[in-house]
C-alpha cells in the first residue's frame, strides 16, 4: 500500500506496529477526550443529552479515531500492509478522518474568526489551535492501515452536513465567546467537504465494487 500522506511510513509503523506505543497513543487520546468533555461541561449550554453526540464534536472525533486505532490491537507487530479490512471498517476508518480533519481545522478557523476574544492568551489561542492540529498530524496515520469506499464517503459528507445543520440551525455548536455570524458556518460547511475530498484523495479504496 502506498497511502498518500504526509507522514513517513516509517513514523506511521512506529506508532501503529508497536504495541506499547500503540498503547500509548490510544492513551493519550483517551485523556483529551476527557479534557474536552471537561471543556465542554464547563461551557455548558443547554443541550439535551441525546444531543451530545452532535455537541462535544472534538471529543467525538478523538473518540473515532480511538476506535479506529483499535482495530489494530490484534495485529501489533505486524506489517500494516498485511492489516486485514472490510466494509464496515472502511467506514469507521473514513468517519475518523473526517472528523479529526474536520475539527482539527475548524478550531483554527473559529479561533481565527474570533481573534480578538482569544489572543493574547497564549493557551487560549496558540494552545488550543496546536493541540486541534494535532487532530490533523493523527487522521494522517489512518491511510497507512485503512481504506475508503465511495459509500463511506457519501455517509461521511452526509453526516458531516447535517451535524452542521442542527450546529447552526439549533445552536449546539461548540462553545464559542462570539456570535458565530455567517462566517463560521459557511466556512464550517466548506471544512466538511473538503474533509471528506481530503478522505477520497488520501485513504486507498477498498474495491471498485465496494458500496
């Protein structure tokens, strides 16, 4: 497999192929997804808990991208060419990458939107973006063991859409200190699609005969 990505196959191995750093990096996940759950309870706005999957959307994507990681447990110290998939999990696969791109992203935009209500806190604004971008560094460690189906993409841009839809339509977006306007939301659906071009560009296909 040769997966068009930024980061070295050889980077990608060492976090992917070994267990304990394996082990690790689902680690580390699991503390942010914390840290972000904390984030958005402490900013809490009233959201209905069958909501909340639409809402903490940061945490949401860590927590894609740990189930997607965890596929790979059964397979520790073995080439990731030889890391079995299917359907089901090209769709678990492209909606991590989506949504790690996606927020990655969209923290910058909406940071960047509403500059002057962050900077100059130096964790408020540098901080929170680096740690977002590293949401983008972990979705390019997926094209090294995962694949996509046109369907998984169309899934991807559909719930992409409408989670930002009912984010904007119905306020659940994450907790901003401005009103979001038209900017961010014209901008947040541009950053779905273009995550989803991204997935098709970046993740190799299953099959030509893959739904």
């Amino acid at each position: 497999m040769d997966p068009r990505s930024p980061v070295p196959r050889r980077w990608a191995s060492l976090y992917l192929s070994e267990g304990l750093n394996l082990v690790a990096l689902l680690a580390v996940n699991a503390v942010a997804v914390l840290v972000g759950v904390r984030f958005y309870v402490a900013d809490m706005v009233d959201v209905s808990t069958a909501l909340w999957p639409l809402f903490v959307d940061s945490p949401v994507a860590l927590l894609l991208a740990m189930f997607s990681l965890a596929t790979l447990l059964p397979f520790v110290d073995r080439d990731l060419d030889a890391v079995p998939t299917n359907r089901i999990l090209a769709y678990l696969h492209t909606l991590a990458f989506v949504w790690l791109v996606k927020m990655g992203l969209w923290t910058g935009l909406a940071l960047g939107l509403g500059f002057d209500r962050y900077f100059p806190a130096p964790w408020d604004f540098f901080g929170i973006i680096l740690t977002h971008l590293a949401f983008v560094a972990e979705a390019f460690l997926i094209p090294h063991y995962g694949k996509t189906t046109r369907g998984a993409l169309a899934v991807a841009l559909v719930l992409a859409l409408v989670n930002d839809g009912l984010d904007y339509g119905m306020g659940i977006h994450p907790p901003l200190r401005y009103d979001p306007g038209i900017a961010l939301p014209v901008g947040t659906v541009l950053l779905s699609v273009g995550a989803v071009a991204l997935a098709a560009v970046s993740l190799p296909k299953l099959g030509e005969n893959s739904a």
